[in-house]
C-alpha cells in the first residue's frame, strides 16, 4: 500500500545506507515523535512512537536489530524513506499512532494497538422490557448510552447503583413476562414496584427508567430534593425517615464521582483539551467530539485569546455533532480520550467538558497546564508503541 494524504505525517526523509550516515541523523530531530520506516516503494516496515527519533535511526539504521529473539533483520538493506509527525504529549502520540497504525494496518491493527475500549452503560426506556446493561459498542443500538466509566466492572457496579436507588427490576427474565410474572423478593421488600406482575403498568415503568436517566446525568438538583425531603423530616422529628433519606443520600452521592465522574450522555462527549506544545509555554488545543479527535488551532502561548478560542471551538463542535453517526474507527477514538480522562491529572493535560465551556474556564485551562509536569526529553531511543509489517 502507497502512503497516501490520510496519514498524519508531516515531514520525511529519503535515506541512502551508501550515504553520509552522520550527517543524515542531523536532518531528523531529536524530540518525541510517531514515525515510519518505510522501503523504496513508500510501502510501510515498521510503525513507531519514540522519544529521540535521531537516537532511534541511529540503533535501527546503524545494523542488525533484532525484532525477536532468535530472527535479525538489517534494516539499512530495506529502509529507503523515513515519515514522522513531532508530538508533545501522550494524548497527541497516542492520537496520531492510533491513526496511522489504522490506515497502514486496517486489517490487524485492533489486536496490535493495545487501546482499552471505552466502558458505557446502555439503556432504551422505549423498548418493551428495558433494562441497563453494560457496552463498548456505541454503533447498532438504541437509547441512551451514558459515559465513560473507568472500566468493566465499574459499569456493572453503576447499573447496580441505579437498580437499587430507583427500585428498578433485577430479574430480567421475569420481567418479560409482565404483567403475568411471579414477583420476586424485592417486591416484599419494598424494593421494586412490581411491573412483572402488574402491580405498574409497563408504561409506567418504563417512565421511571427515563427519569432514572436523567438523574444519572445530572443527579445535583435530585440530590437537593432529597436534602430538603431529610431536613423536613429531622424538623418533625421524623429521625428514622430522616436517616433513611440520609442513607438514600449517600447512595446518590456516589454519581459523578470516582470511576461514574465522566458519566455523561454520548452525545456530551464533547472536550476541549489543552495539552503542551513544542515549546515551555505553549499549548496545542484539541476538539473531540463523539468519535472525532482534531487539532483546533496552530500552537498557542500566553497571548492567545479566550473569547476567540470560545468561539473557534462552539462553532466547530456544533457541525462534527451534526456529521455522519459513530462508526467503529469513533468508538476506538473514544477509548483513547476516555484513557487520558481517567489518567492522574498531573501530566495528562486538561479536558474541558463543552458544555460547561466559557472564556473563565478556558483561562484556567491554560494556567492548570502551565502548572503541569513537563515531558522529559531522552538521550535514548524512548520507544513507547511500536508495530512490524515483517
């Protein structure tokens, strides 16, 4: 396969094994980069992503380098072309290896990558007997897809929370069989309103399943509610009410926290991230919007203007939200952001939710970054992700 325009690189290098070696190394830069090597006819040889990319064509392009541990390979015999792009963070280096490993390996890439999946639960309060289950795949179904979560089991733990806050049915299986099921024991408990054996209509619960997801999205004025419902209760001396209430309070608390604090519904899958730039200083801005990854604008310093990039940004959001739905290739995409959000913080940029975005909070995004640690550079080679087309 010839390279092509699609691929996100921007430089290259022609290299010649009968040529000064030395002074080929000074065209390349030292830096952090995701690169190809590529033979006489562009065809690609191994995929990237490194530290020093002068320190890595010097190990690879000076001799034999082993790719196993009994086969050897002369790279200098095969490699005619080197293509890089530089990055200057690990959510940019993670991005761009993504898409180039896509469109130079489209048929083994998802085994090779090594990308987690991005964890949703899903729920269609429409359909005939709903329910929550936990997805990665954001592409054939209907409803409304709320996240991401921090993993598998932290899906399973938030469906779990929503069952036993809002009394929903845990037996799936006797639920189909409303309105003539046998009720279960959370019935006599008091802990589910019994659609499977009529005691609601389907309707009926299918209207409390919608309005479990709309807590679940934005659970603060619930939670008030509840608060005020404890605080009356404590004033008639209602103290068991009010501890129950209590206990329900707490309960609720856990949304939007911990693994559940990116719990939003798919179509907010909106960021602005900053991360750093080339220099001390600088910042690269990028949009996502569900599926989608772009760098907004060219690098930023500390004269860049809020009010504009508010601008640049709500109005580029708003045509990739009305593009084409999520294809396969935006799930992965989403897995890579839904990784650097739940990364610590201190080295992974920022990520401004769009539907909290305003120029205050644009402006701290620049400082918060300012504040973070700062990639180190390597003298060595510093491989991060690598792919062999051998």
């Amino acid at each position: 396969m010839l390279l092509d325009d699609d691929l996100p690189f921007d430089h290259h290098a022609d290299f010649d094994p009968a040529g000064d070696f030395d002074a080929f190394l000074k065209t390349v830069p030292a830096k952090w980069v995701v690169y190809l090597l590529a033979d006489e006819h562009d065809q690609p040889i191994q995929l990237l992503c490194v530290k020093n990319l002068r320190y890595s064509l010097k190990r690879r392009l000076g001799g034999d380098e082993m790719i196993g541990p009994t086969k050897r390979v002369n790279y200098r015999d095969l490699v005619r072309r080197i293509h890089w792009r530089r990055v200057d963070s690990a959510f940019e280096a993670d991005w761009l290896y993504y898409e180039a490993a896509r469109a130079l390996f489209p048929q083994s890439y998802q085994g090779m990558v090594g990308f987690r999946p991005a964890w949703f639960v899903q729920v269609n309060p429409e359909t005939n007997f709903p329910r929550y289950t936990k997805t990665i795949d954001l592409t054939g179904k209907t409803g409304v897809f709320l996240g991401p979560v921090e993993d598998k089991h932290a899906a399973g733990k938030l469906i779990q929370l929503v069952e036993d806050a809002f009394d929903l049915c845990r037996y799936y299986n006797i639920l189909t069989e409303a309105p003539r099921g046998l009720p279960c024991a959370y019935k006599e408990m008091g802990k589910c309103p019994a659609p499977c054996d009529g005691s609601i209509s389907m309707q009926q619960y299918r209207q409390v399943v919608e309005w479990s997801t709309r807590v679940l999205v934005d659970p603060a004025d619930y939670v008030r509610e509840q608060q005020r419902r404890m605080q009356q209760a404590a004033a008639e001396l209602r103290f068991e009410t009010a501890g129950k209430i209590k206990a329900y309070i707490d309960q609720l608390s856990q949304l939007g926290k911990g693994p559940f604090r990116h719990a939003a519904r798919l179509a907010d899958f909106q960021y602005l991230s900053f991360q750093r730039g080339p220099r001390a200083g600088t910042a690269k801005l990028f949009l996502i919007t569900p599926g989608q990854i772009e760098q907004l604008l060219c690098v930023i310093d500390d004269s860049f203007s809020p009010g504009e990039t508010l601008r640049v940004a709500l109005t580029r959001a708003a045509a990739d939200v009305a593009a084409a739905p999520i294809t396969q290739e935006g799930v992965e995409r989403i897995g890579i952001v839904a990784h650097h959000l739940f990364c610590a913080k201190s080295a992974h940029g920022v990520f401004l939710p769009m539907a909290k975005i305003d120029e205050k909070s644009i402006a701290k995004a620049w400082r918060d970054l300012q504040k973070q640690k700062v990639p180190e550079e390597v003298d060595a080679e510093g491989v991060v992700k690598e792919l062999q087309a051998l």
